[in-house]
C-alpha cells in the first residue's frame, strides 16, 4: 500500500508509459458513470512498481489507500468497456474482496450492467 505525498493521487490518467487500468472503487466509478467516489486506489499496471511509485509521487504506508498490482494476462487487453478501468469481472472481484458493505452493493450494480450475461 502506498498513500501520495501531497494530494490526491494521480490515477485518472497515470503516464505510466505501460499498459495499466483502475480496479476496484476507482473502475467502478468509471464503470458507473460516477455512482461510487473512490476511497480507495487500485492501480492494475505492467510498469515497474518503482516507476509506478516515482511517477505518481507515492511513499510506501501500511495505512494507504492506493494499491499497485500486476494485472492478469487479460485484464488489460482489448475490449473493456471504460479504457481506463479493468475488465468489470476483475472489478467485481476487487469490490467483493472488501469488507465494505457499500462495495458489495456496487458489485452487485456492476454484475447487473456488465456481467449477468456471464451466468
């Protein structure tokens, strides 16, 4: 985890100079047209996690509330409907790792707009 220097981090449109996208509360809010404000950060990238930190002025913290991942082979590919954000399904995932019961609701949301086709 990792919290930004000063301010809020970065992420709408990290120059991260590798293929990236938001997770979680983040790719929900893309997702959603805005339904959910993120508090929390997750950041799927290929970059180097160094190069992730430096570029978007984050300091390691415990207590932070951004997180850098490496992503899946296809979470980042072609055919995510926000290209900013992962693939929902991933999303769905991250919102329902979480114990906040807010997150479960917009899981929930997003399974109805982009993945009830998958049941």
């Amino acid at each position: 985890m990792a919290r930004p220097r000063r301010g809020p981090p970065g992420l709408a449109k990290p120059r991260l100079g590798a293929r990236h996208g938001l997770g979680g509360e983040p790719a929900a809010h893309l997702l959603l047209d805005g339904y959910l404000l993120p508090e929390y950060f997750t950041l799927y990238t290929t970059a180097a996690r160094g190069e992730v930190m430096r570029r978007l002025k984050l300091v390691p913290d415990a207590n932070g509330k951004v997180e850098v991942l490496r992503p899946m082979d296809t979470t980042l590919g072609p055919g995510r409907p926000q290209p900013q954000a992962v693939h929902p399904l991933l999303a769905y995932a991250d919102l329902l790792l979480t114990a906040d019961p807010r997150n479960r609701e917009v899981a929930h949301l997003l399974h109805e707009h982009y993945l009830s086709h998958l049941a």
